[in-house]
C-alpha cells in the first residue's frame, strides 16, 4: 500500500503534491511490485532453464531480469519524487502485481511463453499509468514510462522471436 509521506518542510511549493500525484504514485506502486514480481520470476528461469537453448535463453535471460533490476530504482525514487512512499516487502508486493509466479520444472518454451505473456501484461500496467501521469500533467513520470514501455515492448519482441518456428 502506498502512503503519502508527511513533509518536513515549512514551504508551501515544497509539501504541496502536483494534483493527481497520488493516483500517479498509486500507479507507479502497481508497476513497481509488476516489475519485481517479473524480475524475479526472470532471474528464477535464468537459473533453472534447461535443454538445448540453455545458452542462449541463459544469457537472454540475464539480460532481461538486470535490465529489470535496474528499472526497479527508477519506479521507486519517482514515487518518493511525488511524495509517496514506495511499496516495499513481499506481501505489499504481492498484493499489487497482476504476474504469477513461475514453476521452475516448466520447459525452456513454456518460461519463454509465460514471460511474454507477463511482458504484455506490463505493457498494459505502464499504459495505465501513462494515462494516470497525463492526467495529472505529470511530464517526468510520462517520459519515464514510455522509457520503459519501449523497454517492455522489445522484450516482448525478443521472446515472441525466440519462439518463432525457423
């Protein structure tokens, strides 16, 4: 759950949030626990892939839950930018992501399947939120999230390649 962190500041233009901030920050929390939840189910198929990809789904892997990794401080630092807190822990995550876990025994198609469908779902919770922040006039959070929209589309890509017949 989000909350709105109390400022420690006299200024009246320093506490005061942009309206819609917290719908924003609310949407931003729910792609925030979306994105870990993903960077994780990633790093888990990383370890556990198997068969004759191995390699190459072992390194696109890789690629795919750092660049997630990554993404994570980003989300978070521009709830607290709206005055938010960010959602942290496992069952405040948990409560807000829409991706499932994964079954480490599934094969390299199936987690190759199951993360493109998570990466379109994403794309869905970042469309979401760029309404929220073109509400709410929110420049920098928009720029934000077509960064990772593009980020989340050619992920997509990349899976939905890799799984193509030859």
């Amino acid at each position: 759950m989000l909350t709105q962190e109390t400022p420690k500041t006299s200024s009246p233009a320093a506490s005061a949030p942009a309206a819609g901030a917290n719908q924003v920050a609310l949407a931003l929390g729910k792609l925030l626990a979306d994105t870990h939840a993903l960077y994780l189910k990633t790093h888990g198929y990383h370890w556990n892939v198997r068969g004759p990809q191995f390699p190459a789904l072992h390194h696109l892997f890789e690629e795919q839950y750092k660049s997630l990794w990554a993404s994570l401080d980003e989300i978070a630092e521009r709830i607290r930018a709206l005055g938010a807190l960010a959602p942290q822990g496992y069952a405040s995550m948990a409560n807000l992501t829409g991706v499932k876990d994964g079954d480490p025994h599934w094969s390299a198609q199936e987690m190759l399947r199951d993360l493109l469908s998570d990466h379109e779902q994403v794309c869905g919770t970042v469309k979401a939120a760029i309404q929220a922040a073109e509400a709410a006039g929110d420049a920098a959070t928009v720029d934000l999230l077509n960064d990772r929209l593009a980020a989340h589309e050619k992920q997509a890509w990349m899976l939905r390649a890799t799984l193509a017949p030859n």
